[in-house]
C-alpha cells in the first residue's frame, strides 16, 4: 500500500510481518501485508478519480466505467465452471 498523506483512518504504521517505510519521494509504504476482505467499498473521487484496478496484466480505470462520487462494493466471488461456460452477468 503507498499514500501520500496520513489523513485520518490512514495507518501510520505496519502490522506484525509487514514493512512500513517513508520513501525518498516522501510517500508513506507498507508492505509484506496479508490480509483478506471478503468485500469492501470505494468511493470513486469527485476531484481526482484516478482509482485503477489491476488484474494480472490489465488495468482498469474505474472512471471508465463509474461516475465520479459513485460508491461502488467489490468483492471476491467463486464461479462454477458451468457460470464460466455460460457467462457471467456482472451488475455494474
């Protein structure tokens, strides 16, 4: 995780196992973190929306596809082989 600002509910440092360090460009790094969220949500930014999703080698801008200001849920799903085959209907 990088951020450049340690705003409120930004940690201001590492968890057992991780790394936590200011770079030489001052943003604030931790690494090494192993933790699972089954979901999560983000808000897609009114003023600078630049938020990507990376998956494997592609890169989505999240501004492509939602509205700035838009609160979006992400989460982790299993598909069965057959949802696979057939096609997944993803509500966007």
């Amino acid at each position: 995780m990088v951020y450049e600002d340690t705003s409120i509910g930004m940690p201001s440092k590492g968890d057992e196992g991780t790394s936590f360090r200011i770079t030489e460009e001052g943003k604030y790094e931790i690494s090494n973190m192993n933790r699972f969220f089954s979901s999560f949500h983000l808000r897609i930014g009114q003023v600078k929306a630049n938020h990507l999703l990376h998956i494997k080698e592609e890169t989505i801008p999240f501004r492509e596809i939602y509205h700035e200001g838009t609160l979006v849920e992400i989460k982790v799903d299993t598909l069965s082989l057959w949802q696979l085959w057939r096609g997944v209907d993803f509500h966007v």
